[in-house]
C-alpha cells in the first residue's frame, strides 16, 4: 500500500479537518483476516446458551421483551433460516466486520489519514471486548456496531452541519435503542458533551431532529414496555443486584481500563484520551471525554456491567491513532511497533475469547473468559436428562432453571431420546407461559435447590448432578446443575407459575 503524506489529515490554519479517501484496501484485508480467524472455529464448539435465547424470542417475535428490545432476536431469527448454527455465526462475523469498518470512518470523519484508518481497524479488530463479543451472535456485538455508527454519525453531523447527516444519525439512534437500551445513556452523555463544549450546535435543528426520528423509531418497543409494567426496568435492576451493585460495578472498572482493550493496546486507548482534551484546533473533540466520562459514570452508578462502556473505546483508539500517525510516522519508515502490538493483542485476545485450544484450556482460563464454556457441553446436559428420563416413564415434563437448558434440551434433546415437554420460567419465557395440565411428576434440572422447588411439589428426590468429561466446567458444572425427581404438585401449572417464573 502506498503510504498517505505524513500530514495528509492535519488541521488547516482555520481548524477545518481536510479528509483523505478512504483506505478500503487496507481495512478490507483486515477485515478478512478477521473473517478467515473466526470463520475456522465458528461451530467448533456448539451454540452458546444465549444463542438460544435469541433463537426461542426470534420465533415469538414481539416489539419487546423483558430483557431485551426486538432487533438481535430478529436477527437472530433470520440468521436462524435454516436451522444450523452456522447462520447465527455467519451474522456475528458480518456484524464484527462492520463495526471494524465503521471504527475506520470514524478515524476519517475526525481527520484520520490512512495510516489512522488503518490502525483504528486493526485495534479494534485487536481488542479484546470486541473480539469477545463477536465470539456468537447476540445483542452485545450488535450494540457496538450500533454505538459506533451513532458516533461516527453524529461526528459526521457536526462537521457538515446538513440535515441529511442528522436524519443518519437519528436513525442509527432508534436502530440502536431497538437493539439495546444502553444507547439512551449514550444519547444522554452526547448531550451532556455538547452542552459543556459545544452548546452552539443544540441552537440548531439538526440534533432536535434527530431525537425526534430516534424516538419515531423506538416507540413500538417503549410503548411494549409501557404496557407490560416497565419489564425491562425490573430485569435491569435484578441484573445490578446480580452484579452486586455500584461495589461490584466500581471493583470491575480496572476491567474497563486494562483487560477489556487488550493490554498491549491499552497506550492506543490513553494516547486517545490525551489527545482528546489537548489544545489546538483537536479541541473539536474534547466533547467526547466527557461523553466517555458520563457514560462510565452512570453505568458504574446503575451497577451496570463493565463491558457496556466498552463501545466508547472507538473514537479514542481513532484519535489515539491519529495521534501515532502524526507524530510517530513523521520518519520515512513506518514503525513497526504499534502494528505489532495490533496483532499480539489479536492474537491473545483470540485464543482466551475464542474457542481455538481444546476444552481443557477454556475451562482453565473460564475465570478471565467464560464465554468459550459457554458452548461447550449442551449436548451432555441433553444425554444425561434423557438417561434420567428413561428411568423414570412417568415423568410428564421437564422443568429447567433457565433459557441455556431449555434451549439444549430443545436442540439437542430428540437426538438424546428425550422427547418430553420442556418448561422454565426464567425471563421472557415467563412472559411466554406455562404449558395447560398438571405437573404431576416432572423432572426439575438446573440451579435451583429442594427449599425452592419444594414450594411446588411436596415430594422433592434429589437424583444426579450434572457433569463434564475430564473435570471440565461452564456454568452448569460451576453452579451444581442437579436433576430432581418432583411429584405432589401443589397446583396446576397455571396456578404454579408465580412461583415457578422470575427474572435473573
């Protein structure tokens, strides 16, 4: 590739930030090698237990559900056609590659040259949340694409002041919130940015506009959520307590900062942030710190997840490459420090979030990366229910603890010999129902204990523990996953389920 001048992107004298073209050759090759990387290990495994979920919600397609609006189950359900796995990889690979992508314009909408562009890509192809998250097909990928497109969006908005550039940039708003709630906060620290270094551009209609379109475009699903009692709201704050609050959310903040970016590439990220709030014309972009700032913030005060901040790494690996282009390219060579540093964080982050080593390694590393585990081990869970099942001819239904198993034994159970009905109440299945009839005598597999289910059932036996080959572990192992033998039902089904269904 022939290397852009040095100061193909620098600021003018009056602050304007002349474009170059867009690197397509050199970001499709990334992109590629990307594709190629997780293309060879997209089923090595097996479906990861929210793949299920999105698939079960895909073919109930509503405007809402209690833990998530409808675009991933949609697209879940497209990518689902046929029934294989394949599909739903194949879209977490294409939504990768276009937040890849998408991050590059970004380098260029902020004066980026090629060299920029390209380092851009190549971190957040190297990242490690990004790569994590692209591992299946799920809201979190799709909420990066969507974070990314809104900032490159509304940069691009701000620098040609057209309405066209803010109807895109409302769009890619409501397409976001239809993914995933998080997008309000970032909307709101957008505003919060501009309002403290730039409240010129809220005097115009451009933005107002935007909102106006965003809020057209996500009102289905808030009116779903109006009319089922503000669901998502209890889901959020069970999902903090989960966490353990802000104290948990605080404890993992050094995650946000060091682990989430791949730690060879964490000087791209504070280079980034340097760069933000330096003086010069690149004050133009010292909006987006705070933007930053506001959305760690009220995450870590929700008790939100740490990784929903992740999003927010975009444009600061953009400016911090940026940054290396024009200071650390200034010489005739280009050096070969950064891309290497690129390509290690890729490669480490790979091999812990990816399922490229056998079982054994997965399992070992679960504490730092537990979603490869996640994959691993449905179809055991499937044979040792059946086996149960068998032994027991009685058994009317089985009852599991949450949407991972119900989509295993949905998936895997008829080619293990179960062919009962499979029930659980956890989240939106609650929503769903239960199933008419009684439950007689029905076999309890999950996370649960006999003081639980004994609120159900006057006879609780406990029969066997679910296990893995070789002392391996995933969630199920780790929380003791156990099969009852449950009979004396204390109601029907109908009458069970408020006891029976919650969220979690």
């Amino acid at each position: 590739m022939e290397a852009a001048p040095v100061d193909a992107a620098r600021h003018d004298d009056s602050g304007a930030v002349p474009r170059v073209g867009f690197e397509w050759r050199g970001v499709g090759g990334i992109v590629a090698v990307v594709a190629v990387a997780h293309g060879a290990i997209a089923t090595r495994y097996g479906w990861h237990r929210d793949e299920f979920y999105y698939v079960a919600a895909g073919r109930r397609l509503a405007w809402g559900y209690v833990d998530q609006p409808p675009l991933t189950p949609l697209l879940a359900r497209a990518a689902n056609a046929a029934g294989r796995l394949v599909g739903l990889r194949v879209a977490a690979i294409v939504v990768q590659a276009a937040t890849i992508v998408v991050a590059a314009l970004v380098a260029r909408e902020m004066g980026g040259g090629r060299r920029a562009q390209l380092l851009t890509a190549g971190c957040i192809a190297g990242c490690a949340v990004f790569i994590g998250a692209s591992l299946f097909l799920g809201t979190t990928p799709v909420d990066q694409l969507c974070w990314t497109l809104i900032i490159w969006a509304a940069l691009r908005a701000m620098r040609t002041a057209t309405t066209r550039a803010w109807v895109l940039a409302g769009i890619a708003a409501g397409v976001g919130l239809d993914n995933k709630h998080t997008v309000a906060v970032l909307l709101v620290a957008l505003l919060a940015g501009l309002l403290v270094t730039n409240p010129t551009v809220l005097r115009t209609r451009g933005p107002w506009l935007a909102a106006g379109i965003a809020a057209v475009v996500w009102a289905p699903n808030l009116w779903w959520d109006a009319t089922h009692h503000w669901e998502t709201l209890h889901m959020a704050s069970a999902l903090a307590d989960k966490q353990g609050g802000i104290g948990g959310s605080i404890t993992q903040l050094p995650l946000l900062m060091l682990l989430f970016p791949g730690p060879p590439i964490v000087f791209m990220l504070l280079r980034g942030l340097r760069w933000g709030r330096r003086d010069g014309p690149d004050r133009t972009y010292r909006w987006l710190l705070i933007t930053g700032a506001v959305v760690v913030t009220v995450f870590t005060l929700a008790g939100g997840k740490p990784y929903y901040s992740a999003p927010m790494f975009v444009p600061f690996f953009a400016l911090g490459s940026i940054a290396t282009e024009r200071h650390a390219f200034g010489r005739p060579r280009w050096p070969a420090t950064v891309p290497t540093l690129i390509a290690t964080s890729a490669i480490v982050g790979s091999v812990l979030a990816l399922p490229y080593l056998p079982a054994s390694f997965a399992s070992a590393v679960r504490p730092i990366s537990k979603e490869p585990m996640e994959t691993y081990g449905w179809p055991n869970l499937a044979t040792q229910v059946a086996a149960v099942a068998a032994a027991n001819p009685g058994v009317v239904a089985v009852y599991v603890s949450n949407y991972g198993e119900a989509g295993a034994l949905h998936t895997h159970g008829r080619s293990a010999g179960l062919t009962l009905p499979v029930v659980t109440g956890h989240n939106a299945y609650r929503d769903w129902g239960p199933p008419p009839g009684t439950p007689t005598d029905v076999l309890a597999v999950g996370e649960f204990d006999q003081t639980f289910l004994s609120r159900a059932w006057t006879d609780v036996e406990q029969i066997a523990v679910i296990s893995l080959p070789d002392h391996l572990h995933n969630e199920e192992t780790a929380n003791h996953t156990t099969i009852f033998h449950c009979q004396g039902p204390k109601g029907t089904w109908q009458q069970l389920w408020p006891t029976l269904s919650y969220l979690a």
